[in-house]
C-alpha cells in the first residue's frame, strides 16, 4: 500500500486498516524507511502476552537494539527478494 503526505505531513490510512489494527501508531525510524507499528490499548501487557518472560534479565536499550536490528534484517531480506 502506498500512501502520500497531505500539505501538513498527515498520512490517512484506509478504515479497513484502522479497524483492524487500531488508531494510535509508534513511528520508528530506521536507517533505511521508517516503520508504523500499532500500538496497544496497554502496550506492556501486549509485550507481556506476545513474549511470556523472554524480557527478564534485559535491559529496555538491549531489547531496543534487538528490536531494530530484527526489522532492518526482516526490511533487508524483503527487499533481497523483491529484486530492489
């Protein structure tokens, strides 16, 4: 899906979209793109039920760098394939 900026730098997205993913999004910028990840209603239980204890004995910036370094090899291989 492709969508432009209006004169203000707001992008719209689709009801479809916002229906099934929600209407507040982190941005995340990476190297390469930047990244609309939909946010939780509670975003610590969400973590919480997605990784179970997979955050003990780590610290939020390690869980960060790990985070960023997934989507750039997810965008990365992606891209691979796509022939880009």
């Amino acid at each position: 899906m492709s969508k432009s900026t209006d004169e203000r730098g707001r992008i719209y997205l689709p009801k479809d979209v916002r229906e099934q993913f929600g209407e507040e999004y982190r941005i995340v910028e990476l190297p390469t793109h930047v990244a609309l990840f939909p946010v939780d209603d509670d975003p610590l239980e969400g973590a919480r039920d997605a990784v179970g204890d997979a955050f003990q004995n780590r610290t939020v910036d390690e869980l960060k760098d790990d985070a960023r370094a997934s989507i750039s090899r997810e965008v990365a291989d992606e891209i691979t394939q796509r022939g880009e």
